[in-house]
C-alpha cells in the first residue's frame, strides 16, 4: 500500500528562534494535533479543552507556534512507518524571539506593533492587533518587522507575548 504523504519542502513553511534560544532549555509544549486539525510548521495554535493543538488562538488561550507540520513526516508517517504524532511548540511566553512565515502578508509590521491572532480565513497566522491591546488577544510585538530570508520568501521577526483579551461584563 502507497504512503499517504506528500511533504512540502522544509523551508516552505517555518518558525524559528532568532535570538534567546539555548536549544536544550527552551520553553517548548508537545501535543497531538485534535482530530480534523491541519496546520503549516510556524502556524499560531493553541489547545482545546481536551488538551490537543487547534489552529488559531482565541482570546483567552495561550499562544503557540507550532515547530511541526500535521503533515511532517515526524507527526504523521508513511505508511508501514512508526510515530506518536506529537507536534512540538515555541510558547509564547518564552524569553525569545522567533520569526514566521505564517503571518498576514498584506499588512505593515513596523517594531513595536503588537500582533494578534488571525481570524476566519487567516486561521493559523498573526496579524496586526488593534490600537487599544484589551479588545483582542495580543500574541507577539514585532521586532525586525519583516525581512527576506535566505530562501528568498518573506518573515516577521517578533517577540512572542500573551495578554489575553480584557473580558467585559
């Protein structure tokens, strides 16, 4: 029986630490993906109520990004093949910065603007966050903005934060 996968190359989709990484010490979380979840390496995720990763992040969830692909060969194998299917994850709580190419391409990143989750159809990515931080979840500050990697494909280098949502009654 063929394998079920059909890897896209490794740099297409990425997160990685850019500075305050030691490697062996970082605040990393490792989950299995919910049933029906499908993300890029880099994606925003965050956990549902059972403890499995989700695309996206709602206003009163932690942030992560996730180091893994659903469909890394690491996550989720080739056929005859043996995985546990865990994703690993920067949290955004860590004293890092990080950089993505999963963020919304047609906004402006200037330093110092504050990012928050993406909605609907930008499921999975940072966006630019309102002026007044309490009216959504604020996942990151940028750092560099945007630049062009060494692939030659655009990233947003930004400090990873949370501050959930203010709630209002």
């Amino acid at each position: 029986m063929p394998g079920t996968l059909t890897p896209s190359q490794d740099y297409d989709h990425l997160v990685h630490p850019k500075a305050g990484s030691d490697g062996m010490h970082d605040l990393q979380y490792h989950s299995s993906a919910a049933s029906g979840q499908s993300f890029n390496r880099g994606a925003l995720v965050s956990l549902d109520s059972s403890g499995n990763l989700v695309t996206g992040c709602g206003d009163h969830d932690m942030p992560m990004w996730a180091i893994n692909a659903t469909n890394d060969f690491d996550v989720n194998s080739d056929v005859g093949n043996i995985i546990d299917g865990q994703i690993g994850c920067w949290v955004a709580i860590g004293g890092y910065e990080l950089f993505t190419t999963e963020y919304v391409t047609t906004e402006t990143y200037a330093p110092n603007a504050l990012l928050t989750a993406g909605l609907t159809t930008d499921l999975g990515k940072v966006k630019g966050a309102a002026a007044a931080y309490s009216n959504a979840v604020v996942v990151g500050c940028v750092s560099k903005g945007v630049e062009t990697d060494v692939y030659s494909q655009t990233i947003l280098n930004f400090w990873p934060l949370f501050i959930p949502k203010v709630a209002t009654s």
